[in-house]
C-alpha cells in the first residue's frame, strides 16, 4: 500500500523547508512526498533541491491558479492507494507513522482522520510551546456516524478543528476520492479544497474513522490562509487568494467574504449545489445565526457588508424571513456542573512544554518534541501491549523530565 503525502504551497519557501523535514523523516519506503508548487516567486523549487530523497518529486503548475485547483493539481499527480496533505507550515509526526499505517492496513477506511493539536510559529524573539490533552492521545479509532454530523453540519452545529472527515490532516483513500468527485472526475470542486471534501464526505458518507491521536501538526503563522481570513484587516494573502479564485470554474457558488463563518456556510452550500440530488435543506435560520454571532465584527463598514451580503443571499434563495428571525439572539444555556467539571478536567489532563530543539523552534522541532513524548507507545496500545492511561503516565514522566 502506498500513501502519498502531498504540499500544495505557494511562496512559502522558508516554512516549506522545516516542514519537509518532518516528512523525509519517516522511515517508510513506500511513501510518495510531493511538493506542488503554484508558480512561486520564491525560491522554493531550489528547497525541494536541496533534499536528496528518491521519494520526493516536485512538480509545477503551468500557470498561477486557485488554492482548489493546486490541490486537484496535486491529487493528479500522485499515485498512492491513500492520499494526505498538509499545509506547507505544517508537519507530519514521524514516529507516529508506523501505528498510522497499521491502522489503515488493518481497517482499510475511506477516510482515517485525527485529532490535530496546534503549534504557532513564533514572531521573532519568541518562543513556542507545544500542548496535548489526555482525551486527544492514545485514543482507538473509532468509526464515525456521517448521517449524524450530516445534520450537525445542516443544523449549524459546529464543532472544533478537524471535527469532519478530512483528507487535509488525515487520509483518503484514492476510491473513495474518485468515488465522491464530479461527474468530470474533478475531487475538489469549492474555493478552500479541504472543508469541501469534509462537507462533500458527509454528505456522500462512508467507511470515516477518527483516531483520539495526533499523526501530525497544524502550524500556525502570519503567512496561513485560515488566519488571514480572520483578520479584520485586508491583507495580501486573502486578496491574492480571492483574485485567484476570480477565474477558477469550481469557485463557490456564494461570493467570497473574508470570514471563516461565511467560509463554512459557502462551502456546505457549493457541495448542495454541486450535487443537486442531496434532497436535505440547511436550518437558514441557525446558520445566518451562526455566522451574525461567530464573526467577529470590529467596525461599521465590516457590519454593513455582512449584512448586505446575508441579505442578497437571503434574497436569492427566499429565506429573507430565516434572516429576520436570526438577528433575534437566542439565549445561551448555561453550562451544567457536568459540562465545567469535564472542561476542568480537560484542562487539568494535558501537557505544556517548549517547542524549542536544537536551539530552532520550527515545526520541525515541534515534531520532534511530540514524538520525544509520545514515542511509539501509541503502536503498543494498538497492539494490546499497553493500556491508553498507562501510555499517557509514562508520556506524563518524560514531559517532566524535558
């Protein structure tokens, strides 16, 4: 079985770097690491030069194209029986590796995806750390329901990241992916790739596990995408990135907005319209709600234009009562002494510490700092060898130590 590891990336070169690493590092030969690169202006064709690893390729597209379309670009040119990506800021777990692969050897899913702990590259003069709860290591896999995330997602509940099947930080088989793609064969067909394949998987459904595990590293940093679409203010990150969508045929059918709410509504809504037989409607009212109270608005023009585009949306889908019910605030409940004790606990259960190795702190050596922890203990709890509690103490013991 070969599994492709694929990094779609632009100008990025200097993260691109630390987060090859990661992946060069696993031991395993029946791995194809690809770097796709979108026409950078950088140097980072010379990065990719600079490793010397008969399993990685580098290929280029012709032309300056969207996100979407780099990705699909990506998922053309590799040839693995599973499929996984990340961001070129981010990182594989190496010595996570070999439990991954046993899992996927054993179960043969459509999708394996993970819990996904964070690391934020410092500004300069800063430093990192590195965080993981007891509830998100160790973990069995476990098979997921689809038809109930279905209507979360219908309902507007969302969840934390990684919370849908995902071949972004985790892994897709290439039937399942040829299997959900477009009648043209095309697998990713909305503007931000990894959420529509999350959005599409729940709709098409099928064989999802998720693993209370991490097997690699989300990174964080002032060049991601996902944290330029937080931010109040324009930047040349989201303006390249919606001018490149402009001309891309799979744009989404709602127009772009800078906001991750409106991104997660754009995106369910661009799967509903690509596969016009999914019968089931979305809750218009929970959503416009969702998104009126998750975005956060720090001026009058950012409010004016929310509104005008919810009302123009509201308008082509005759829904305008749904929006007029949503400015109406709905009272939040509580939290129950059973939900603040689990939080507390939650909290209580996890481990803190310097993301630093070597004298860098990079995603690299955030990886090397969670496989310094977690070791191959996973792969003994998997095998029976080790109990999930006793492989979180002993995780607990070399933390103290570092």
């Amino acid at each position: 079985m070969k599994i492709s590891l694929l990094f779609p990336t632009r100008d990025r070169a200097p993260f691109l770097y630390w987060s090859l690493r990661t992946a060069l590092e696993i031991d395993d030969d029946r791995l194809e690491i690809i770097v796709s690169d979108n026409c950078s202006l950088d140097d980072t064709a010379d990065v990719v030069a600079s490793f010397n690893d008969p399993r990685l390729k580098y290929i280029r597209t012709p032309e300056r194209t969207s996100m979407r379309a780099n990705f699909e670009f990506a998922l053309r040119s590799s040839t693995g029986d599973y499929v996984s990506m990340i961001g070129d800021d981010d990182g594989y777990l190496p010595a996570q590796f070999p439990a991954l692969r046993s899992i996927l050897e054993k179960h043969q899913p459509d999708c394996l995806y993970w819990d996904l702990p964070a690391y934020t590259w410092p500004a300069e003069g800063e430093s990192g750390s590195v965080k993981l709860r007891r509830r998100s290591a160790f973990g069995f896999p476990k098979a997921i329901d689809t038809d109930v995330f279905r209507e979360n997602l219908l309902e507007a509940r969302i969840e934390q990241t990684n919370w849908a099947p995902s071949v972004y930080h985790g892994v897709a088989s290439r039937s399942y992916l040829e299997r959900i793609a477009c009648p043209d064969g095309t697998c990713f067909a909305g503007s931000i790739p990894d959420i529509y394949f999350s959005y599409r998987s729940l709709f098409a459904g099928g064989n999802m596990l998720r693993a209370a595990h991490p097997f690699s590293v989300a990174g964080q940093s002032n060049a991601s995408n996902g944290a330029a679409h937080n931010r109040q203010k324009e930047s040349d990150i989201t303006t390249s990135f919606i001018a490149d969508n402009e001309s891309d045929p799979y744009c989404d059918v709602v127009p772009q907005r800078r906001s991750i709410p409106w991104v997660l509504f754009s995106t369910m809504e661009t799967v509903r319209a690509r596969f016009p037989e999914t019968s089931e409607h979305p809750n218009y009212e929970d959503w416009y709600r969702y998104i009126l109270q998750t975005e956060p608005i720090q001026s009058n023009e950012w409010k004016a234009e929310l509104d005008g585009a919810l009302q123009a949306y509201a308008a082509k889908t005759g829904t305008e009562e749904n929006l007029k019910r949503a400015y109406v605030p709905k009272k939040i409940e509580a939290l129950g002494l059973w939900d603040k004790l689990r939080r507390e606990l939650s909290n209580a259960e996890r481990i803190k510490i310097s993301s630093s190795h070597d004298g860098k702190d990079t995603i690299y050596s955030a990886a090397k700092v969670f496989d310094r922890l977690l070791k191959t203990h996973y792969a003994q709890v998997l095998d029976g060898n080790m109990s999930a509690r006793a492989a979180w103490r002993a995780m607990k013991r070399d933390a103290s130590r570092l």
